[in-house]
C-alpha cells in the first residue's frame, strides 16, 4: 500500500506559487553547484588532465550531500514544527514525501547534469572521456544525496525534539552588539555557527585536496584550504545573517522599529566577518605569491554576498504608510 505524502507538502507548493521570487534561491545553489563541477570537468574535456573528473565529482558527492542535508533538516523542522506540525498524518508519511521528493530532484539533477556536459563536450578535443564524466557526477550527487537522506531519516525517527546544534561561540564578543538592537547580531552569530558546525562546509576542503595535481608544494595545499575555508565559512555568515534579519523583521513586524537603525544593526556582523574572511585570504595569496588568487577569492566571497545583502537589505525598507 503506497502511503499518503505529507500534508505539509501542499503548503509549502502554495507558499512557493505566491512567492514566485523563492524559486530562483531554491533552485540556485544546486544548479551553481552542478554547473561549477561541469565547469571542473572541462579541464579534462578540454585539457586532457584526467584530475578534474575526480575533482568534480567529489565536488558532486560532498556538495549534493551537504545541500540536500540541510535542505531535508531544514523541512523536517519546518513540518514537525510550522503550521502542519498538528496535522494527523500517517506513520512513516514525512519520510516517504522526503524519499519521493529526493528521487524527482535526483532525476532533474541527473538530466540537468547530461544536459550541460553533453553542451560542453560537443566539440571537446577529449570527447571520449565524456562517459566517464557522466558517471562520476551522476554516482557522486546519487551517493551524497542519499547518504543525507538515509542520516536525516534515522535522525528523526523517534526524535520529539529538534537537536539545532551548539549555538555557544567559542569567543564572547560583547563591543559586536548594538546598543538600538543589541540581540540581532547575536542571533546572527549563533545562527552562523549552527549551520558551520551541522558540517558540510568541511567538505570542500577536502575536495580541494583531492582535487590537487600531483607534485605540488605544501605552501600551495595550505593556500588553497585557507581559500576555500575562509571563503565557505563567509558564504555561511552571510546566508545566516540574512535569515536572522529577516526574523528578527518578522518577529517585530508591529512594533515602531527605526528601519534606518535595524539595517545598521544587521550589517554589522556581515562586515565584520568579511574582515575576518580577508586575513586567511591574505595568508592564502602570500602563500601562492599570485595576485590573481586574490581577485578570484575576491570574486567568488562577492558571488556568494551579493544575495544575502540584498534579502538584509529588502526585509530592512519598510513600505511608506499611505497618506
């Protein structure tokens, strides 16, 4: 007998269809994703270093699996604990929608994944490898996604109440508050470090690793991991800081809020965490002797900001009463 989906399902297809603008974050970081390991993949396409197969697809494996691991911890929370929390729904219902929902997403990665690399293989000097790409990537995002199906389905059974994490910092950091708003940039920080230490972003270091040519100098790997890590943990800022200003708006939707004083406020820490992300970018640069490395670094950390500024910055401007 084919269980029921879950109730919650139809909610959250009614959300996305009003707010028709959610489905480019939504489908963004996956497609980036896929396209960057595509863009990996032509080095041997097109260059014949047989490295970046592997590199991409252990960017596959540990990029699909941290994406779809948060994504499923963020929907069990949402189901369990939003507006269908109290629905009666059958045994077992939330992880046989999550299974359905992992499989779809799973066949439209794959054609997307063909799609792109039959595009850029089609006048590739290293053509025949094309098979061997389309079954990294396709068994690396196949692999990752469900080992993150199969942990966020034993983590949940029989749980009655949602584990968030270690939501103390390691440093107390009290000249950080502001005094208009003094527990935002609070709630900022100790959403960024819930979301860095659930993991995932440490999997892009060791793609790194893997990724390297043989033959290089420790100075080199050191550089690039500083890069990618100082580089992952400021796009996890930015994303956390943005989705605490947007609750933080939403919490005080009703009361007189300077909005002028909470856009100040909820800057803060995404300034200060981009200071913090330049150090290990400088070390990292120093350490290769490129200029060039810090114009990529650069460009990326912008890549990944440009977004999360403009949500803090639109949840922050409030509409003018009407006369």
């Amino acid at each position: 007998m084919i269980l029921a989906l879950h109730p919650a399902l139809r909610a959250d297809w009614l959300v996305l269809r009003r707010t028709g603008w959610a489905a480019s974050a939504v489908l963004g970081t996956p497609a980036l994703l896929l396209a960057c390991c595509v863009a990996i993949a032509c080095g041997d396409l097109y260059g014949g270093y047989g490295w970046c197969l592997a590199a991409g697809a252990l960017l596959a494996l540990g990029g699909s699996h941290a994406i779809a691991h948060a994504r499923m911890l963020g929907t069990i929370e949402r189901w369990r604990f939003g507006w269908c929390g109290a629905l009666p729904t059958a045994r077992g219902a939330m992880t046989w929608t999550l299974s359905v929902l992992t499989t779809a997403v799973l066949i439209v990665s794959l054609a997307f994944i063909i799609a792109l690399l039959l595009a850029v293989s089609w006048h590739a000097p290293h053509h025949a490898d094309l098979p061997y790409a389309l079954a990294g990537m396709g068994l690396g995002v196949i692999i990752g996604t469900a080992i993150a199906l199969v942990r966020v389905s034993r983590a949940s059974v029989g749980r009655v109440a949602h584990a968030d994490g270690i939501r103390e910092p390691l440093l107390v950091l009290p000249w950080l508050n502001d005094r208009r708003l003094p527990h935002l940039v609070d709630w900022q920080r100790r959403a960024a470090l819930v979301k860095w230490r659930r993991g995932g972003s440490f999997v892009l270091a060791a793609v790194v690793l893997a990724g390297v040519p043989d033959g290089p100098s420790i100075p080199v790997v050191v550089a690039l991991v500083l890069l990618v890590l100082a580089w992952a943990w400021l796009a996890v800022v930015m994303r956390a800081s943005a989705d605490s200003t947007r609750a933080v708006m939403d919490l005080l939707g009703a009361t007189p809020l300077d909005v002028h004083c909470a856009r100040a406020a909820s800057l803060r820490y995404p300034f200060v965490a981009a200071l913090c992300a330049l150090v290990p970018m400088i070390a990292g640069t120093l350490l290769t002797g490129r200029g060039i490395v810090a114009l990529a670094w650069v460009a990326c950390a912008l890549a990944v900001s440009v977004w999360p500024l403009f949500r803090m910055l639109r949840v922050t401007t409030r509409p003018e009463p009407p006369v």
